[in-house]
C-alpha cells in the first residue's frame, strides 16, 4: 500500500536548509516512485504559478504556469489531483495547501496512477505546505519566487502585515484578495478565530505608498494589541481612533470596518467608520448592504467632534449565509470618462458567483478579476475584496447565549 511516511518526511526536514523544500519533497515523492517533482508556488497576484528553483535535473523543464490556461493552474482552482498519461508514466498535479491557504501546485510523475498514490501525492502536498509555512520564517526565497516582478516597498510593507489570504474550518471560511497585488500601499485586513468568535477588520488608510502602509502598520498593530486584550468592538474602535489621532494630530486618516462572529449563534456585531457597508449574500443572493451608523474615519474625530461611544449594529447570519467586505477601490474603478465599477456591479457579480455554489476563495478572485478588467488591469487605488461565510453551528452542539460567547449589547 502506497502512502506518505510522516515520520520519515519530518525526520527528513528537522535539519534541513529551509531552501531546501524542493529537494526534501522530491525525496519522499521517491519512496512511491515519483519523479520530476516541481514544487510550484502562486505568485502575489494569483495569475501565474512560479516553480521553486529546481537543484536536480527534470526530465520537463519547470516554467511559469498561467492559472487560467494550464493543467497546474485548474488543480490550484479546483484544488483536486489531476493527471495525465504521458510517455513514461502519468504526470499528477495537487494541491499544495498552508492549512487553509492556497500556496501552489506539486508537480510529480508516478508510473501508474491508483488511488493510494493520488493519496500519498495529496498527502505530499499538504506535507509541502507545512514545511513552507514553516521554513519561510528563516529564507526570503519563497516570497522571492511569489514575485513575478518586484513588490514596491509599501507593497512589501503591506503583505507583511497581512494574514493568510484562505481559513477554513467547520463553522466558517474566510477569503480575501488585495490589489494591484505588487504595488498595493493602504489597503489591509485582519482577522482571528478565537474558540466560537470570529473578530474581522477591515482598513483603508487614506493616499497611497509609504505613508499609507506607514498608516496601515499603526492600525493593524492597535487593533491586534486591542483584540488579543478582550476589549470591546466600541474600545478597539475608539482606541483606533485615538492612535492616529495622537500619532498624527489630525493630519491623516484610515476608514475601516470592525465585526465580531458568533460562530455557534451566526450573530454579528460591527462598526463603521467611514467605510463603505458589507453586502450580505444569503441562499446564493446578494441582497443588498447592511447598515450600521457610521462615525467619522479614524483620525478625524477631533476635527468632526465625532462622539467616542461608536454606535454598533447587529445581524443574525442563517447558515450558509455570506457577507462581503469591500474597499472603495472595488466600487470607484474606472477609466477615464467610463461609469464606475459601481455596488449594483458587485452584487450582480457576488450574487451570480454565489449562485453558481463556488467556494470564498474563488469568489473573490473573480470579483477583484472583474474590477481589474472594469479598469484595463490598472488600479489607481487598492481594491480589497474578503468573503466571509458562517456554515453554522457544528452538528450536535446547542447554540448557546449570545453573550456568553463573549459577544454583548456593548460590544
């Protein structure tokens, strides 16, 4: 029976050069009778798929691989094996996966194809995302082959800040795309799933290069230094505002959702500063944005005598159902003298993606492709598009209170 020996993979990574992801995956492919391995890693921009620099000689040379058009590209978009026969054996193609988040493709050929070795292949490539999770930490090289081109520094500065694009689990997944992916300077989100509460962000810091990811930094910093104390939504969103305000003295600006998920109820809590309202996609439609209050951007309070005590809204989510976060970059793209992207557009496109049962992460791939293409594939200002979908509760388990989660009336 042909399958992935755990033990031996790790022993064979624990001291290894953290370069060296092609060549350990290409060792353990061997023990199933794999070879050609190509370790291929998605670039910023999600277009093309990049190949690690292959150390030993490949009976195929390893090149970029377009995600729309190539074999590589439709398992990184399907995220299911794929195979091939071809002289000397079948090619296969999976998945390489960072816990939730799509990194590439492994590429290898098997002399047959049966059902263990698509496992032990599958298995190979989640193997391959751990180790590039892991290893990243020590070698620029995986975000140097990430790069069809060079990041500008706020760009750098800014996918720093991000955390992965993909999360899933039971209850919910998350996805979210940020462009133009190699020049991107303001726009940002965070996220974290604490036990049953799901706290999302959302930033847009005003201008664009140093000084908005300068911007960005501050705000992403005091919103994770706030959440990770169990403040309030109200106190994190007024603490934000506080920073850039004292930081500085009113000469800049962020605006920015803030949401907080029950994942055992599907209730939700959020505020608005300034910032374009979430869309709310249920039974495969979108059927509009939510309202809360907004205050004014963070940064701004003390020039608009905006009141500290932010107001919140709530919605209770039907499992199954999503909500659409969104930049202003999405619904103001344009060319000149052209209408913009516009929020009919999105719904339109979130509800037709939806409808058609495709998973977060492609949604919003799509979505960010469209404005891309609304906007002849040059963004004056940053588009951010994250999905978020609630499941619902894990089978079996009684929801319980609303408050007991840690979600209250004053947030």
């Amino acid at each position: 029976m042909t399958s992935l020996d755990l033990g031996v993979a790790l022993r064979a990574a624990q001291r290894a050069d953290p370069g060296s992801i092609a060549d350990i995956v290409e060792s353990v492919a061997s023990a199933f009778g794999a070879t050609d391995v190509v370790v291929y890693l998605i670039d910023f921009g999600q277009a093309t798929l990049e190949p690690l620099p292959d150390r030993r000689s490949h009976a195929e040379v390893p090149q970029s691989e377009p995600v729309a058009t190539t074999m590589a590209g439709r398992t990184f978009i399907d995220q299911q094996a794929i195979s091939v026969e071809r002289p000397g054996g079948q090619r296969v193609w999976v998945p390489i996966v960072e816990g939730s988040d799509r990194t590439g493709v492994l590429a290898l050929t098997v002399p047959e194809v049966t059902q263990d070795v698509i496992r032990a292949s599958e298995e190979l490539g989640l193997f391959a995302g751990y180790l590039i999770a892991t290893q990243a930490r020590f070698t620029d090289l995986y975000n140097l082959r990430r790069r069809r081109r060079s990041l500008s520094p706020a760009a750098s500065m800014q996918w720093d800040l991000l955390p992965p694009l993909v999360l899933k689990t039971q209850r919910m997944t998350v996805a979210g795309v940020v462009e133009p992916a190699y020049d991107v300077g303001g726009d940002c989100f965070d996220y974290a799933l604490n036990d049953t509460v799901f706290d999302m962000a959302m930033f847009d810091p005003m201008g664009h290069g140093i000084r908005s990811a300068l911007i960005a930094s501050l705000v992403v910093g005091s919103y994770r230094h706030d959440r990770r104390e169990n403040h309030s939504l109200k106190r994190i969103h007024a603490n934000l505002e506080e920073a850039l305000t004292r930081q500085f003295q009113g000469s800049v600006f962020a605006t920015g959702l803030l949401a907080r998920i029950d994942l055992e109820t599907g209730g939700m809590t959020w505020t608005n500063a300034g910032h374009p309202p979430p869309i709310l996609i249920r039974g495969g439609t979108a059927l509009g944005e939510l309202h809360c209050a907004p205050t004014a951007p963070w940064g701004l309070a003390a020039i608009t005598d905006t009141v500290a005590d932010p107001p919140t809204a709530t919605e209770t989510l039907e499992p199954g159902d999503s909500i659409l976060f969104y930049t202003d970059g999405v619904v103001e793209a344009h060319l000149p003298g052209q209408e913009h992207f516009g929020v009919d557009r999105l719904v339109d496109l979130a509800t037709r993606h939806a409808s058609d049962q495709l998973e977060p992460e492609e949604i919003v791939r799509h979505l960010v492709r469209s404005v891309l293409d609304h906007q002849g594939d040059k963004l004056p200002d940053d588009a951010t598009v994250v999905l978020f979908r609630w499941n619902g509760p894990l089978p079996g388990v009684p929801p319980t209170d609303f408050i007991r989660s840690g979600v209250s009336d004053d947030m």
